[in-house]
C-alpha cells in the first residue's frame, strides 16, 4: 500500500500497474468535493489489475483527511468516546458511508491505544492530539465494540492501531528511533481494547514501529515475529489482515534498508506493507521477488499474506467472483 498526496492521486497511475500495488493511501488534508474524490479513485481503479483498497486516516480532530461540505469535522476521539454509545455509532456510521461513497475501502481507525490520564499530552504520537478514545482500556474496549461494527456496517473496513499499542510512548516513531513502552507484556490490560476490536470483527490491525522489550528485546513491533504471529495471530486469535504503519518515511525504521522493511514486516507474519513514499514501491516490490524466488518457507508466507490481503478486499465488496 503506497501513499500518495490526497490532491494529486493520478501520480501513483504508472505505479498501480507496474508493481501491482494492494492498496493506496491517500494522505494529507483536503476540502475537494465527494465527487471531483470519486472520479479520481475510480481513475486509480481503472489502471488495476486487482481492485486496490483505498485507504485514509479520517479518525476526527486533528487526524481528519477529508474536511468540507461532503466530509463534516469529526470530534476527536477523546470527545467521542465520551459520549453516548448511540452518537458514538450514529456519527461512525454517518463518516463510512460518506468514505464509502466516493470509493473508500478502508478508514486507518480507530486507534485501539489507551493513553494513561498521568501522560496526556505528554504521549506525542496520541495523547498529544487527542487521537485516544480514553484513558481507562475496558472504557476503550466498550468504544471499538460500538465502533467497529457501525463503521463496517456502512461499507468501510477499519483498522485497530497501533499494536499492542503507542499509548505510554514518549517519542513518536515518525520522527524518533526512541519510541519505547518497557511496560507492556501478554497479559496487559492495555491490550483489551484491542481483542475488543479483534472480537467485534475488525478486518485490520496495524503494526506500531515502537519497541516493546517485555514483548521482543530484539526488533521493533512490525518486524517482530513474536508480537506480529505469536501474540496477535497467535495467542489473540486474529486472522484478518494485518497492515504496518509508515514504514517508508518513519524515523524509527531509517537504520534498515527500504527493501529489507519489507521483506521482515511480512516475514514476521504481516501482510500488508504501507509506504507513504511511491518511490517506495520499487526496492520493496522488488525485495520481496528476490527473497521469494529463493525461499520456499517465505514463498509460502508471501502467498498467505496475499490472500489476507484478497480476503480483506472481498470483504470491502472489490471482488467479483
């Protein structure tokens, strides 16, 4: 999945069909019209071979792609998950079928991360901007229930981020290689909301790049195996599809090479790699051949990880079989 500027979608046209991407993500912040955004990602459409997914981050607040007559300003999370069960669902569902409208397959959300009321906005990468539906994680969990299902019943895959959470970081792994959480372990309570989304039917779950040493002394989280399939498919039971954050412009992956990002997030049992750099798309495309054409065991790992990644686009009604 490459990124590409929402305003200027046409420059990923050549990609879609060269590399045979799985999906595109549309970032950064636009007030253009539901139908000039319709006419665009059909475009996108047109150029592949496998309908793509199409993806944003449409959270609320300050995490909102698409604003606009077409597109209404969403609360923040922390705002919204105060409320209602009833407004909670009915301003979801409101936002998906809107996304949907114009060709949307997969909102990046809801963010599953519990922050600490102790933190705050001290968390830079949620607590600062508010992205977190709360600081208690059965108070979380009783959101993404109401969430999950509101948002998918209107037509849009969600999304629950940042395994096994970026609540009590204190450095975003955007711009640091210093995102660490030296508290969380298999049986963290901070993990509940994200079983809660697993549970309600979430098709997505996508990887932080922090570093979890309780979990994994050795690598961040999206090229960790023991969190990626022994904790996530493995011990919480999820069999959808499991997406990275940015692993093309985030500081926390910086010291690996591009085309090696990819080949250790799906070896470490992901299924989907998100790049917000096209020029991306090459070495990772190509990282990912080379390994393949001479390993049997990551050979079968890359078929598994595109049929996670076919599924999640039945799901989201792009294929016609």
């Amino acid at each position: 999945m490459v990124g590409i500027e929402v305003g200027a979608p046409s420059g990923l046209r050549d990609s879609v069909r060269r590399y045979n991407l799985g999906g595109v993500f549309l970032h950064g912040r636009s007030q253009r019209s539901a139908a000039g955004l319709r006419g665009d990602i059909a475009t996108l459409q047109k150029r592949a071979a496998v309908p793509l997914l199409i993806s944003l981050d449409q959270e609320g607040g300050n995490v909102q792609t698409l604003k606009g007559p077409d597109f209404p300003a969403l609360p923040t999370a922390e705002k919204l998950g105060a409320a209602p069960a009833a407004t909670i669902r009915d301003t979801t569902r409101d936002s998906a079928r809107r996304l949907a409208g114009i060709g949307v397959g997969i909102n990046l959300a809801p963010v599953a991360d519990t922050v600490p009321a102790s933190l705050g906005e001290g968390n830079p990468p949620i607590g600062f901007w508010h992205r977190q539906f709360g600081s208690d994680p059965a108070r979380v969990a009783a959101d993404l229930r109401t969430v999950v299902p509101a948002s998918q019943g209107a037509g849009v895959l969600t999304a629950l981020k940042h395994f096994p959470g970026l609540g009590r970081t204190r450095s975003n792994t955007d711009t640091s290689t210093k995102a660490v959480d030296a508290t969380t372990t298999a049986n963290d309570p901070y993990l509940e909301p994200f079983r809660a989304g697993i549970q309600a039917g979430s098709a997505a779950v996508m990887i932080s790049s922090a570093r979890y040493p309780k979990l994994d002394d050795d690598a961040i989280a999206a090229l960790s195996e023991p969190i990626v399939t022994g904790l996530l498919r493995d011990r919480l039971g999820f069999h959808g599809l499991i997406m990275s954050d940015d692993l093309g412009a985030a500081v926390a992956v910086g010291g690996v090479p591009v085309g090696e990002r990819a080949v250790r997030f799906i070896a470490a049992g992901g299924d989907e790699v998100l790049t917000i750099r096209p020029p991306d798309a090459a070495p990772m495309a190509a990282a990912l051949i080379e390994r393949a054409g001479h390993d049997a065991a990551f050979r079968a790992r890359v078929t598994d990880a595109a049929r996670h990644v076919l599924q999640a686009k039945e799901r989201a009604g792009l294929l016609r079989c």
